[in-house]
C-alpha cells in the first residue's frame, strides 16, 4: 500500500488553507469583493461636486452554467450592464458577486448562507427559479435581506418571504390575459397545452388550461422536457382540429423547433406562446402569438430605450425576455442604496429592505413603472400581446 | 486473532518506517506509530471544534455538504470499492429518501410522523429499495448491470418531475405525490429525543454523528466476513462461487446496504434544505459523487472521504474570483514543484517567468500602449499584477479567448516535452496562463469554477489513477 | 396509417443520430473496454464547426457557395474538427490510463466533459445558435407522396448516416485496418504481439468514432436547429444507452440500438403521451435489457477461469 506522495498533502493544505481564506475573508470586510474599504460610507457632497461616494456589492443568483446557462447568462449580463451604466451616470461604485446555482434549490441554499456572511453584500438580484426561492427565502429572511427575483412567476411567493420582491407579474396574471386573447381574438375552441417540465412552465399552464376551460374551450395537456431534441412525434401527434397551441416554455429556440415542424408537418394551429418565447432571434414564427409583460423591450418606439438595447447588444450580443428584467431589479436595488447614500445614511441591509419596498422607478425599460404592493409583488403589472409577423418582427396588438 | 492480510503489513512496518527521509520524515513517523482508531479520533475532534472557529453560515454549510458528500460516498463505497458493482442510479436512493422524509414529515400528506420513528422507516424502505433494485444484478454484469441502475435514476427523475398530475381512473382530483417541478417546500425540521435541530450548525453535529458511526461500522464491516467475501467476489466472482461465497446474495446485499446509507443522507438532506426538489437529484450529483469515491480511491473508508471533502469544498473555493485566484497560483506552483525538481530550479523557474513576464509588459507598453491600459480585477495581488501581466484595454474578450486555445494546446505540447527543452517553455507558458486568468477566466467566475475543476480530475486521474489513497491495482488488459 | 408512416420517419431520424453516436462509444469500448463520456463533448463541439462554417460562408440565407457544396463543406469542417479533438482526448486523457482500474479513465472522461463544457460557455457564449436550415433548404422540397411526408433534410440526414453506417461495415470488415480494429477489440496482448501497432490502431479508431460523432452534430444542427454548449450531455447519455441495448463492443449492436431508442421515443411519444415519453421508453429499455442481459447483438461475457 502506498502512501501518499508529500505533494498531494501540499496541494491539501493548500486546499484547506484557501478554504479557510474564504471564511476569514468572508467573515470581515478587507479586501472582499468589493473595491476593498468601507462598505458604502457616504461622504458628503462637500469635495467632489455630483458624485457621492457610495461603495456596496450585489449579489446575483442564477443558472450561469449548466443546461440553463442561456437564461443566467442572459440575466448576469444585463446586471453587469445595469451595473455598469449606473455606476457611470451616477459616479458609485458598486460591484456585483456572482453565485451559479445551475437552478438547483441544493446549490441555491449554499449560496445565499455565502451571501449573508458576506457583509459587503447589501442585497441581491435572483434567484432565478421558483423553487430555489423557496429553498432560500427564510435564510433572506432571517437576514434582512432583500432580493428581487427577475424571473420567479409562482403565484404565492411573495406573501411567503417577507424580503421577497419581484419585477415580472405572476401567473395569475398572465394565464388569464392569455387565455382572453386565445378565446375572444382567435375564436379558439380547442386548445392543446404543453408544458416543458420547469416550475414556470407548470404554474402559467395550469392558470392558463383553468381559465381556458372556465371559458368552456376544450383544453389537451401535454408535456416536454426542455432537453428534449425532437418534437415531431409530438406535433404529428396535434390533431388536425386544434386551433392554437399554448407553449408556455421558457427555451425560445425549442418553440422555434416545435413551429418549424408544425410547419413541416402541415398543421394549421396558430402558437401561442408566454413571456419566455419574447426573444425575437430565437422565436419568429410568422403568424404566432407571444404574451409579454412589457411593451417595449426591444425599444421599438422609445429611442431611449432603443439606444440602450443596442449598447447592450453592441458589447453583449443578443438577448430575449430574461435580460431586462434583471437590469431593472439589478436598478431597483442600486437606486435604493443610492438614495441612502445621498442622504448620508449607511446603507444596511435594513435600510435598503425599507427603501426597496418603496420603490417608484418611473422610467424603467419594461415600459411600466416599478412599484412594490404590500408582499413584494410588482404593481400595475399588465401582459400584451405581440403577433410575430412575416420576417419575424414583432408587432403589438393589444 | 490474527488479521489476514494485515500481519504482513505490520511486519513490514520498520523497514517501511526507516525508509522515510527528508522533511516530513518524523511526521510520517508518528502518523505511522498511531493506529487508525486515534486517527479517526483526531479527525473526529477536529471536525467538532470546525463550526465554533467561525460564525460564518455559509462555511457550516459547506461542512455539512461535505459530510453529505462524504456519506454519499462511503455508501458508494460499500456497491462500488468492495463489491465491484458499478451502480449509476445511487442517487435515486438518496432521492427516495428525501421524497419519503418529506412525505411523513410536511404538509404534502399531512403526516407528521416522530424524527425517531421516520428515520429508521425510511432507511429500511431504502434497503428493501435496494434489495429490489439488486435483484437484475444477478443476470446483468458490469456495464449491463451500469446502464440498468442508470436507468433505475432516469426513471425516478421522471417520477418526480411527473407525479403531480396523476389520474387514476375513478378519482376526481389527480393525485399529487411529488410536487412535480415544484417539489415539497417546508419540510419539517428534525427532533430527535427533545432536541429541536433548527440551525445549520445543529444539523453539522447530527452528520457528524451519523459521520463517525458509519465510519466506524464500515471498518468493522469491511474487516468481517461479509467485507473479505466481497473482496472475495470482487477480484474472482468465479473462484468465490466455487469456495462456497454466495456471490448473488452479497452482491444485493452490497446494492441494499448502500441504498440504506443513501436513504439515511437523504432524509437529512431533505431536513437541510427545508425542501426537496427534482433539480437535487439529476445525473450531475451521480458524477460528482463517483468523482468523489474514485479521486480519493475506492476501496477505501478514508479515501471516500478525502475525495469528498475536495469535491465538495473546492468548488466553493473556486466561487469567488479572490479565492480562485490564490487557487490558481498555488496550485501553478504546487504543480511545479512536482514536474520540476530539485527545488532550486523552481526559483530560477520563477524569477524567469516574472522577468519575462516585466520584459514583455515593457515592450507591449512602448509599441501599442492600449494593451496594458485596462485595470486589473480588485483583491491583494491585483495590484502587483497590473504592471506585470499585459492587460488590454481593447478586444478584450477575443484576444482573451484566442489566447486560451493558445494556453490550451501549449499546456498539452508541455506534456510531451522533456528536460531543459521543457523548462524554457514552461516560462511563457506560466506568463501565458497568468495572462488567459486575469484578462478572461477571472471575469466569468462561474464557468472558470468548471473549466478548473474539470482540468483538475483530469489532471488527477492522469498523475494518479487509482486515487489519493487507493491502492494501485493492476488489472487484466484483456 | 398516416400518423404511423409519420412516426416512423420521425423515429429514424432521430434513431439515426443516436446510431452514430453509439457507434463511438460502441468502438472505443471494443478496443480500450473503456466507457468514453467526453463523446457527447465531441458531438457537440461538430455542430459548432458546422455553425461557424455555415456563417463564415454568409449564413444560412445568403451563402456564397451553391448549397450542396456548403453541405459538404461543414460535414467535412465538423467531422474534421471532431476527429482532432477526439484523438487529442485520448492522446493526453486516456492514453496515460492505459494500464489503470477501469474506473480510472472513467473519471477522466468527466473531467474532459466539464472541461470542453466550459470551454463552449467561455468561447462561444450561452446563446442558442441555429443554423436556420429553412432558409437553406426550405422544408417544402421533398417528398409527399401519400402518407409518406418527409421533408429534404431528413431524407439527407437519413441518408448520409446510412451511408456512414456502410462506410463504417466496409471499414472494419474489408479493409486491414479494420481487421486490425476487430483484432484489438478481441485480444489487445495478442494482436500486439501479431504485429500490429496497437496505438495506432487506437487512435484510429478514436478519430473514426469521433468523426461519426462530429457528423451527427452537424445533422443535428440541420434537422433540429438548436446548437449550444449543453446539447452534448443529453445526446451523449442516449448514444451511451443506444450502444449498450444494442450490446455493447458490438458494431451492428450499436446502430440496431440507436434506431430502437429513437422509434421508441417516437412512438411512445406519438400513441401514448409526451407527458411520459422518457419513462415508458426506459421501462422498455429496462425490460429489453432483463431478458436479454448482454443487450441485442452482444456477445456473452466469458468467464475466464
């Protein structure tokens, strides 16, 4: 039996040594994350003109590896980019600490505890998944700290978590405009429903298939997993009569798939598709349908907004659905703490929690302001409908 | 009572112990001198002292995905190291076990059963799991017998992921059994004999228990009957059938026994998390467990847990940029103290790499001074490295990312190198890492996470292939 | 019988792709016995080359070249690529395990997976790639002669993986090299000491299964669209599976298997319910492999005594 080599044992300590780095390192406030320094103490506007000096760190969860690594990525850019854009405009100076959680609640719940004990980190954008939120909104909780989820739509979330608090409306929200629209608009009377097997694909399909069905349409249910290569067998299988197809799901390329054998296989139902299909480079079936909580991401009319979609696809590339939300949770966040800074007090967890509840961002990209209700969901929230026309455009028609 | 195959061992203890030179030599002495009872002991108490240095919850957390782990693995151990039984759906064990804790203990069924009485339920479900699942064993060998577990794992994936709608025929509302996506949040925290385990810290204690418990149970295991009979079928089933070794029974004995240690973790894991969802359970934790158990060498008790404790803790190193970047040069010096010796040559290495790494900041600052002008990330060394490594202020990402093709293949000619040769290319290999880190990988934090680890079982499995404390064994190339 | 003609193609198409892909681990495991996970790494990285020679020829709507010859050229690219690649993995991953536990290499393979995993994130971003083949080849072509309704991308898919497949018989059973293969695959000391390089023989057979690998990524890219860093674990688990059903070693096994897994899916997906697709093939599969132990075409083990 041999025993092992000295420089296995070194690469151990070494090991054990790092580790214990990132406890001590965790643990108090040198050289952590942030530009090193105090954590946010606001100097007065007595030196440098405009900016106040305002130093924090933001969290962020998501699935930035993994199979869901499009919708992080996609979600971590664009807080890299609001965080950027802020941090210009308005002289701070904040960093954000990234946590992967590849969408596993397992992996979820180790890295809020990092988060918390990470004193540099005042708030925190995501998780991305419902069911990581339940994971980790009672560690939030017990914390103080407030997180905005860019993308959780389960409908009981936010009367759970008290810290909880999100920028897209929920299920009960969308299901409902949807299934309106395919009922009165579209004459619908047969509705086939797949869902792809995520928390949000199950949630708005089953707030859709109830509406629907109260409606007195004839609903099918179906559903995907969203590894899944091939979705013929499944379209051979639409009956002839069916006139749309919902397609809550949140991969937009696999839609793009599923419509394009739809087409193959000449079937005549129209798609259907939630906020996940609004990601017009992935998604452009001519002639389909796709909800959206926001009427103007892709800057279509505003030319504010246009301008900043295209100073993030100059330095990013392209983006569906997922990205603006979180630039404007990552906004909210930051706004909070900022306006704590301004007014010299020291941006706690505490402090940023109240201010976040009294959020009112009136010039948010998602083209409705952001305010908080009383559990965190986001006001005044409403779903359009766009039909994606020939050449893949998409046009707003409610 | 003599111990077979240990005597020999013992016996060749002095001659072992006098060869020792060098450094570490009176520390391999004394190691040697203590049996493994204090050892463990030592360990043990170590362990216990962890969660009282720091108040940090997040390292606690990391302590007890590290005794999961290191559970996980020994368990594997017992299927995988002893019995030689290549078992891809162990984690569909550790899945029921969670599943069934939360189905007596929340409000999925509103069951609340007693902590004392769910858990060792739970673990004798999982046995007989176990046992059901051993049962193809007897008619599948090695990767039939693989690929009918894996499915075992596909199939009870499913089942979570699709039990929460389910019609039977005669019932009006569908049955919901699992949650589906949504899994069962709020599972009830444990209580076992009037203690309430509520914090993290409370649940480290609890594995740390369950911990020494199965390791020592183990080693009474693998010293008994049962464990030289599994041996016994591992290296010859054929000459162990003939010598009277029921082969069959252990082999499900070995597939219920490790199931019973997975159904036990789980149901501490469901506790843990306060929930359980299907993303905990898919093929990712399959590889990391098995990972785990072959890195530190299967087969044995300690090396089970030494590759769980590096599997699950160097990820979290490797979390944040600080951190990995301490990572990233220790083990860049680390590896080249093992590939370059003596010593000394190291230090010349070194100073040569740092000079040429001045020489060429120097001339990319005179000729195109945009190349140097970006910052470095924050931390300590950030600093220093500034006016050492070429940062460019432009294209960063596309010249980051040519330059790692470049690092990659340059490190696998390395391989191939020998002697002064490799020594001179070693020098803007090194300047060429550090150049690939700082301006690439360190902005993408999560994907350098992977891309490390990934080298690094490559890197270990290739140095040592039959893990850190494994013995090497020499198999039949057939 | 529409619906059944329908399924059917659907199923071969698929059960093509996941042939040959279990072709690569089927031909690896003959020769080295060792189960090689970076394959789907390799698949996956086939269909980026094909995407990356798609755009540098203008794209999907606006080649420069005629389109058959921008078909053959990002085959070749892909297929190419992928073989490189595949027997860099075995020259710096595998081969240093040549004499280790079998569960060794295994580990190994995992490592390289995440590696080459990461590697795609990094290089080429999260972002889903298509090759957008309905403007290339608009699906209409084809053909649609009575319940028969197959489009002219699966035909060319269907058809250059058939064509593979025969290349691939003629390779090992006409050729020495294959009788060299066939010779490994059965006794590694003794073909050794018969002569014949036994590395050479590996890496051969290394970049042919990774070049199979590498030109299903490229119809996978055609026929299904959606090329990113992912796609190779999932096909990689189902070409595993496919080469095992089918007996694993076995050459013939490996196609037989691949079909089987997709008319499964097909079929169950199609007269049962997608719902529980996944779940009634892998009961199948679990019935399929109780009977039949050592899979389809495999070979009972020999007990050496």
């Amino acid at each position: 039996m041999t025993k092992p080599r000295w420089w296995f044992l070194l690469a151990l300590v070494v090991t054990l040594a790092a580790l214990a780095a990132v406890g001590c390192g965790g643990d108090d406030d040198d050289g952590e994350a942030g530009g090193g320094g105090d954590t946010g103490a606001a100097t007065d506007t007595g030196g440098g003109g405009e900016a106040v000096e305002c130093t924090a760190s933001i969290g962020i969860m998501g699935p930035f590896t993994g199979d869901a690594a499009t919708i992080g990525q996609e979600q971590l850019n664009w807080a890299k980019f609001s965080v950027e854009r802020f941090n210009e405009e308005n002289g701070t100076d904040f960093t954000l600490v990234e946590g992967d959680t590849q969408l596993d609640p397992a992996q979820a719940s180790t890295v809020a505890p990092q988060f918390v004990s990470n004193d540099d980190i005042i708030a925190v954008v995501g998780p991305a998944g419902s069911q990581e939120i339940d994971a980790v909104g009672q560690i939030f909780d017990r914390a103080s700290m407030a997180f905005v989820s860019p993308s959780a739509t389960a409908t009981d979330l936010a009367e759970k978590f008290e810290t909880f608090f999100r920028v897209v409306p929920t299920d009960a929200d969308q299901g409902p405009t949807d299934a309106t629209y395919m009922t009165e608009e579209l004459s619908a009377k047969k509705v086939l429903i797949v869902d792809d097997q995520s928390s949000y694909s199950t949630g708005l399909a089953d707030q859709t298939a109830t509406a629907l069905e109260d409606a007195g349409v004839t609903v099918e249910r179906e559903s995907v997993s969203q590894d899944q290569t091939d979705f013929s067998a499944l379209v051979s299988s639409v009956a002839n009569d069916t006139d749309v197809v919902f397609l809550p799901w949140q991969i937009a390329a696999n839609a793009q798939l599923f419509g394009n054998q739809l087409a193959e296989q000449g079937k005549e139902a129209i798609i259907f598709g939630s906020d996940g299909l609004f990601a017009p480079d992935d998604f452009h079936i001519a002639g389909s349908f796709v909800s959206s909580f926001a009427p103007d991401i892709t800057g279509l009319d505003d030319p504010a907004i246009q301008e900043l979609a295209q100073a993030y696809q100059q330095e990013y590339g392209d983006f569906g659905t997922f990205g603006p939300p979180t630039f404007e949770a990552t906004r909210v966040l930051m706004t909070a703490i900022h306006s704590l800074c301004e007014e010299g007090e020291e941006p706690s967890r505490e402090a940023v929690l109240e201010r976040v509840a009294e959020t009112d961002l009136q010039d948010s990209i998602l083209g409705f302001p952001i305010t908080f209700d009383d559990t965190g969901d986001v006001e005044g929230a409403k779903f359009f409908i766009f039909e994606v026309a020939e050449g893949g455009a998409f046009e707003l028609v409610e | 009572m003599p111990r077979i195959g240990t005597d020999e061992w013992v016996a060749e203890q002095e001659l072992r112990t006098e060869t020792y030179s060098g450094l570490t030599a009176p520390a391999r002495r004394a190691f040697d001198r203590v049996g493994p009872g204090p050892r463990f002991f030592a360990f043990l108490a170590i362990c216990a002292i962890f969660p009282f240095t720091t108040d940090s919850d997040f390292l606690i957390r990391v302590g007890v995905n590290v005794l999961l782990f290191a559970l996980l693995a020994l368990g594997l151990n017992i299927v995988v190291g002893w019995a030689g039984l290549l078992d891809l759906g162990y984690v569909a064990f550790y899945g029921f076990g969670a599943y069934a804790y939360a189905w007596v203990s929340s409000e999925q069924f509103g069951i609340h059963w007693p902590t004392e009485l769910a858990i060792p339920a739970i673990v004798a479900a999982s046995a007989l799991l176990g046992v059901f699942l051993g049962l193809p064993s007897r008619r599948l060998v090695g990767d039939y017998l693989a690929i009918t577990t894996l499915f075992f794992l596909q199939i009870f994936v499913e089942l979570t992921l699709n039990l929460d709608r389910l019609t039977l025929p005669g019932a009006d509302e569908p049955l919901n059994l699992t949650g589906g996506p949504n899994g069962i949040p709020g599972v009830d925290p444990m209580r076992i004999f009037t203690i309430d385990l509520l914090e993290t810290r409370d649940y480290f204690y609890l594995l740390l228990v369950v911990f020494a418990l199965a390791v020592v149970g183990l080693f009474y295991l693998n010293n008994s009957r049962t464990g030289r009979a599994w041996r016994a079928s591992n290296d010859d089933p054929l000459a162990a059938e003939l010598m009277t070794t029921p082969v069959a029974r252990l082999k499900i004995l070995a597939f219920s026994m490790g199931a019973a240690m997975a159904g036990l973790t789980g149901t501490i894991f469901a506790a843990v998390q306060v929930g359980v969802f299907p993303q905990n359970f898919e093929v990712i934790l399959l590889v990391m467990v098995y990972a785990a158990l072959i890195l530190g060498g299967a087969g044995s008790i300690a090396g089970a847990v030494l590759g769980a404790i590096v599997v699950a803790a160097v990820p979290e190193i490797l979390r944040t940029p600080e951190n990995s970047r301490y990572l990233f040069y220790g083990v860049l010096l680390a590896v080249l103290l093992t590939i370059v010796r003596p010593w000394k040559r190291v230090a010349f290495l070194a100073g040569a790499v740092v000079l040429f790494g001045v020489v060429v900041h120097e001339i990319v600052a005179a000729v195109w001074p945009d190349g140097v002008a970006a910052e470095a990330s924050a931390g300590r060394l950030g600093g220093v490295l500034e006016s050492w490594v070429v940062l460019p202020a432009e294209n960063r990402t596309t010249i980051g990312n040519v330059a790692f093709v470049v690092l990659v293949l340059a490190a696998l000619a390395l391989t191939q190198l020998r002697g002064d040769a490799r020594l001179l290319f070693l020098v803007p290999t090194i300047y060429l890492a550090a150049f690939v880190w700082e301006n690439r990988l360190i902005a993408q934090p999560s994907v350098t996470r992977q891309l490390l680890f990934g080298a690094i079982l490559v890197a270990m499995m290739t140095t040592r292939p039959h893990g850190l404390l494994g013995t090497p064994r020499v198999e039949n190339p057939i | 019988m529409d619906f059944f003609v329908q399924q059917l193609v659907n199923g071969v198409t698929l059960g093509s792709v996941y042939a040959l892909i279990a072709l690569g681990y089927s031909m690896v495991y003959g020769i080295l016995k060792l189960l090689n996970f970076a394959h789907g790494e390799v698949y996956m990285i086939g269909a980026f080359i094909g995407y990356f020679v798609l755009t540098a020829l203008g794209g999907a709507a606006d080649p420069v070249l005629p389109v058959a010859l921008v078909l053959v050229l990002m085959f070749l690219a892909g297929m190419l690529g992928a073989g490189i690649l595949g027997v860099g993995i075995e020259r710096f991953a595998y081969r240093p395990l040549r004499n280790a536990p079998r569960i060794a290499p295994l580990i190994s393979a995992i490592g390289v997976s995440f590696f080459l995993q990461a590697s795609a994130l990094l290089l080429f971003t999260a972002q889903f790639r298509t090759y957008d083949t309905p403007e290339l080849i608009p699906f209409t072509t084809g053909i649609d002669a009575g319940p028969l309704r197959i489009s002219l991308v699966r035909i060319l898919v269907i058809s250059s993986a058939i064509f593979l497949m025969i290349a691939l018989w003629y390779l090992v059973n006409r050729t020495r090299l294959g009788k060299a293969m066939r010779a490994t695959s059965y006794d590694r000391e003794a073909a050794a000491m018969m002569g014949i390089d036994v590395d050479r023989v590996i890496v051969a057979t290394f970049f042919i299964g990774s070049v199979l690998a590498g030109a299903a990524g490229v119809m996978v890219g055609l026929v299904f669209g959606r090329v990113f860093h992912f796609m190779g674990f999932v096909a990689g688990l189902k070409g595993f599976t496919a080469a095992v059903i089918g007996g694993i070693g076995s050459i013939p096994g490996a196609m037989l298997g691949g079909m089987l897994i997709g008319l499964a899916e097909a079929f169950s997906a199609g007269y049962i319910s997608s719902t529980f697709q996944n779940l009634i093939v892998f009961l199948l599969l679990i019935t399929l492999m109780i009977v039949r132990p050592t899979g389809l075409l495999g070979s009972p083990v020999l007990q050496k005594v």
